[in-house]
C-alpha cells in the first residue's frame, strides 16, 4: 500500500484511521493535519510499508477499556471489530481526563510522551488505552525491546528526537506568540536587541529588568540605558597609573598596533622617559620587526624576549621603567606555551596588569572562546579593536557583560596614536545602534528559536 492514510473502524464511537509514512516525523504530521490537536494515537508500529499509527478522534477512553477487556491480553487490539458495548459504559471521572492544550499541539503531545520510552513503545502495544499499564504490557514491551536489532534501535532513537524536536520547535514559537500578544514592548526591544548582535542570555538579563508598563519613548531609551550600565569603565586609565600592561588574546586580533598606539599615546602626554616596550612574539614571522619599527619612530627602547625565562630576566632588568609595555602571541586554546606565558606573567619578579584584546568584527562564540581561554590570565581589563571593521557590536559587548571585563581602550582604524580612545559606554551603545539596518526584519522563527523557552519567565 503507498503511504497515506485509511479508515480502520468507526463502530465503538471513533473515527479511527491508519497513517503510515517514512518515518515517525511524516506520520505524525499526517495525524495532525488530517485530525487535528485532539487526535489521540492508540498503537504504533514498525511495518514492511514503513511507520504505522492508528489514531483517533471523539475518543472516549471507556469504550476503549471495555474493547480491550473483550479482545483480551493476547496480541493488539481489534479496533475494526469491536462493538459498542451494551449498556454503555459510564463516563471515567473527569479528573482522568486530559485538558486540551494550545492549537496545533494539542493531545497529539500527551500520546507521543508513551513514545520517550524504551523502544518497546514503537512496537505493537498490547495496552492501548490501559492507564496505567497492565503487568502483561510491560512484559510484552521488555520482549519487544529486546528483539530489536541493534540498527532499530538506533532508527527509533533518532525518530524520537526529531519527535522531541518537532514538540519544542512548536511550543517555542507559540510561547513567543503568546509573550507578544501580552507583552509588545518587550519583545519590540528583544528583536531590536537580535539585531544589534546581542546574544540572547544579555538581552532577556536587560528585558526582564524593565517595568510592565512602558510608553513607546520608555521602551526606546531605557532598555539601552540599561545596557550601556553594564559596560564597566574606570578612571584614571591604565597608561596613567603606570607600571607592567601586557597585551594577551588570539592572533590577529590587533595586539602589536595597539601596543605601539598605546605607547604613542603615552609619549605624547608624559614625554620619552621611562617607557620601554617589550616583545615576546618570535612565534609570528615578521612581529618583532613591526614592534622595533614602531619603536624607532616614537623613540623608544624595545626589548625582545624569547621564553618564560627570559621574559622573567628581562622584566627583572627592566623593573626602574614608569610604563613597561608587553607584547604576547596570539595562542589557541590548549597551546602548552599558554602556561608557560601565564606563569611569567603572573608569577614573575613584576606586576603585571593584562588586558585582553577583543576583535569588534568576530563572531560572539569567537569571542567567548577567547574570554574563556585566557581567563586564568586573570585580565584586569580589555581593548575592543576593529571597531571600524565591524558590522554589529553586540556580539563584543555580550562577551564584555557576560564575563564581567572592563572596556580600558576602544580603536577604529590602522592608524597611530589617532585611532585610540578612551571608552564611553553612551557611546558605544548608540553606535552599536547607528550601525543598524532599519529595514531589516527579523524572522519570528529565529525569534522564538532564541526566546522561545524562556519568554514565560519575561512575561
């Protein structure tokens, strides 16, 4: 027979079809769009044709027992047979019934929860309708799930996940439904946070924070308000308070030109005495080369530093400068010379303050990853750079709340001392905002994908 559908037997008071399709997502979904939400599955099973279930509308679960009762406990049940039963059966006590659930999920749901067990739930239930199951049932599922191949059982676990999938993606975009029928400022301000590149964790931290009730002026600056409280500043800035900085994050994220608009920076307000750089970079070709040539221009000694031991003597040598300014490669997460790095820089003759360097233009799970590399340098502080280069800042600023950093220094440009600044939280929120495409949409799917399971806690 080709996948589809039939009418097995209406005479017990139901109408009760046969669906059969690939797989237990397409039968599922041939259940839901032929009897709707209230459709109750009765047996299911794997057939040479493909996924079987038999469903049912207008059930009514004391028919069903008595059906069962005279078919007995050998095999499944014959629904096409079965007789309304004389006299009827009075009703089971409303308590034993189950309540409607929202549209387009329905009961449908309540039934596939038999399938998250073992897989004796997919073979041919010798219970149906029994609540709860009979010692029989259970012992014939036992058998049934220890006849399964090793090959069905793997085709019935993934069957049940993409059934698992299916429910959670449908309950996700009706609970966003539903948090923005009651709650439209809100949910305005998490798509308009969506498209600033905030993660999802950050912006519904923001949006729980804001009172019920808001006017449309309200829910346009609060809410960013609110964000730009998060990004932490201090002053004075480090350059002021002098001492060992050393620059630390991945390669290519900007750490040699800020280190020499850092120097720059302070040469023009404190003169050239008492600044020295150092590198210890001799892992990428041609980084000590750049550093010495910025020294040249500004005037400045710089120091080369092969290892942890020599980075150790150096610092020891080098302990009379104001500012001592450090330059590390960018390693990856796991490189065995990252701990060598952190015990010269944390344990040494000097004390060194690190800050992280952050690439505005990467991707926030890059960003993260970094974070969490190099936090057992304990960063006292980071510099966002490629502020030019990138197309959303929310991604850098959800790292910067998530991981509670400080912003020291904000760059936008290759250019040196000019493209370096000190932050401003106001500041960086609004260009986060300029940077926007107005006219872009963001679809409800990806809404209730990242909002969707959490949008009744925001309510």
């Amino acid at each position: 027979m080709a996948l589809g559908s039939e009418e097995v037997g209406v005479e017990i008071g139901m109408k009760i079809k046969r669906f059969v399709g690939n797989d237990m997502r397409q039968a599922m979904r041939q259940v839901r769009e032929d009897q709707g939400p209230d459709a109750v599955i009765l047996s299911t099973r794997r057939t040479d044709e493909g996924f079987e279930i038999i469903a049912a509308i207008d059930y009514d679960e004391s028919l069903v027992r008595e059906a069962a009762a005279q078919a007995g406990e050998a095999g499944r049940l014959d629904v096409a047979n079965a007789r309304r039963p004389q006299p009827p059966a009075p009703s089971p006590p409303a308590t034993l019934r189950t309540p409607p659930l929202p549209a387009g999920v329905g009961r449908i749901k309540d039934n596939a929860q038999r399938f998250t067990s073992p897989p004796a739930a997919t073979r041919d239930n010798a219970d149906i309708g029994a609540h709860p199951r009979s010692h029989a049932g259970q012992a014939s599922g036992m058998a049934a799930m220890a006849t399964a191949t090793p090959s069905e059982y793997d085709g019935m676990q993934r069957e049940l996940a993409d059934l698992r999938s299916m429910l959670e993606s449908q309950f996700s975009g009706l609970a966003w439904k539903d948090f923005g029928t009651r709650s439209p400022m809100q949910a305005r301000m998490l798509r308009e946070f969506t498209r600033m590149g905030l993660d999802a964790d950050v912006a519904a931290d923001i949006v729980a924070q804001l009172p019920a009730a808001m006017n449309a002026a309200q829910s346009r600056y609060l809410p960013m308000g609110l964000l730009a409280d998060r990004l932490a500043i201090i002053d004075p800035e480090p350059l002021d308070q002098g001492g060992v900085i050393a620059l630390i994050g991945p390669t290519g994220v900007g750490k040699t030109t800020t280190l020499a608009k850092l120097a720059a920076r302070y040469v023009l307000r404190n003169g050239l005495k008492q600044v020295a750089l150092v590198t210890t970079d001799d892992f990428r070709i041609g980084a000590e080369e750049q550093l010495f040539h910025y020294g040249r221009l500004l005037g400045v000694p710089v120091y080369a530093a092969s290892g942890a031991k020599e980075l150790a003597k150096l610092l020891a040598r080098l302990s009379d400068q104001r500012l001592l300014l450090i330059d590390t490669p960018g390693l990856c997460h796991g490189d065995p010379r990252m701990d060598a790095l952190g015990d010269a820089l944390l344990h040494g003759p000097a004390q060194v303050k690190p800050l992280l360097v952050l690439a505005a233009n990467a991707q926030s799970g890059s960003l993260d990853q970094a974070a969490v590399a190099y936090s057992r340098f304990r960063p006292q502080g980071c510099v966002i750079t490629k502020l030019d280069e990138a197309a959303v800042l929310g991604g850098a600023l959800s790292v910067i709340i998530r991981h509670h950093l400080r912003i020291d220094y904000v760059t936008d440009g290759q250019r040196v001392p000019e493209d370096i600044a000190r932050p401003q939280a106001q500041r960086l929120v609004c260009r986060a905002l300029r940077m926007l495409d107005h006219d872009a949409l963001v679809d409800d799917n990806v809404m209730a994908e990242r909002f969707g399971k959490i949008a009744g806690s925001l309510a």
